[in-house]
C-alpha cells in the first residue's frame, strides 16, 4: 500500500515501524522521516538512518498539529489500546497537512485477535466513522487465513486504506 501512496517527498511519519523497512523507503524517497515505535530496538535499527526516533506508544505521542505529508501505519493501529484509540486517532488525523495521506489498517472483529482486551478492533462502519473528513482511495476488507510475521498461523480480518485529509 504505501508505494502506492508515495508523493515527491516531504514529511512522513512512521508509526509501528518494526525493523524500519518502511522508514528506509520513506527516506530513500526523499522524505524526511520521524519513527515511533515503542519498541526501544529502533534505537539501534535506526542509530545510522538520518530520522528522529520516539520510543513511545501512539496514543502517548505528541502529534503535531498539521505537520506530515504521509503517515504510515502498516499493520501497527490495532495495537493502540480501545480506551485511547479515537482520541489518538483524531490527533493522527490533525498531524496530516491538508492533502496530507494516511496509509495503514485497521484490524476487523473479526480477526482471530480480536479478544486481545489490549488491542483495537472495528466494523467497516466505525472504520468509515474514523474516516470523516478523509478522501479515501482505496478501502479494502479483507478476511483470510494467513500467517503472522513470526510465522504463526491467523485469520486476518483487515481493512487496507489509502486516505487524504480533506483541503
């Protein structure tokens, strides 16, 4: 999702991003980038990239107000806790310039995470809640077994989207 959102460069943020695969790509772009993730192994994985690093969680992060041209979130929201999660989300959403693109997903209830008391689940209705005042261009639900990252098997309920704060 995120190469197709990609524009000229600019601000972008990196919410969640792991082993910072992402994070190279944004910079290999011409982006200037700052990473959250509230895991403190970014800070080795991205010792030698030209970023600024938050080890932090999303809904803790002091979003700045109108300052990205991107975030990308791959896979990384649902883990925001459900208490935090809209809150958290509006100031994502006020961190985008206007035109400004979101990239990521929301997890489905119907994914097999969804008892996760700690992680954040929604319908296709909330998700399109969460997505007032975004253009979106490209919303995809998809439901199928798959594995995670550390090779586990898992029913995924996912909602791709590629939106763009409205002007």
């Amino acid at each position: 999702l995120l190469m197709q959102a990609i524009g000229a460069g600019g601000y972008a943020l990196d919410l969640g991003a792991g082993a910072l695969n992402d994070t190279r790509y944004l910079l290999e772009q011409g982006y200037e980038v700052d990473v959250v993730d509230s895991n403190p192994s970014i800070l080795e994985l991205g010792k030698d990239l030209k970023v600024h690093l938050f080890v932090i969680t999303f809904d803790a992060f002091d979003f700045p107000i109108a300052k990205y041209d991107l975030i990308n979130a791959g896979y990384a929201l649902p883990f925001n806790p459900p208490e935090t999660f809209d809150a958290m989300f509006a100031r994502l959403a006020a961190s985008l310039k206007p035109g400004g693109v979101f990239v990521g997903q929301f997890f489905g209830v119907e994914d097999s995470w969804s008892n996760d008391k700690k992680m954040t689940f929604h319908t296709k209705e909330q998700v399109a809640a969460l997505l007032k005042g975004f253009a979106v261009s490209h919303f995809e639900e998809t439901k199928k077994e798959g594995k995670t990252a550390m090779g586990q098997n898992k029913f995924w309920h996912v909602f791709n989207v590629i939106a763009a704060r409205d002007r």
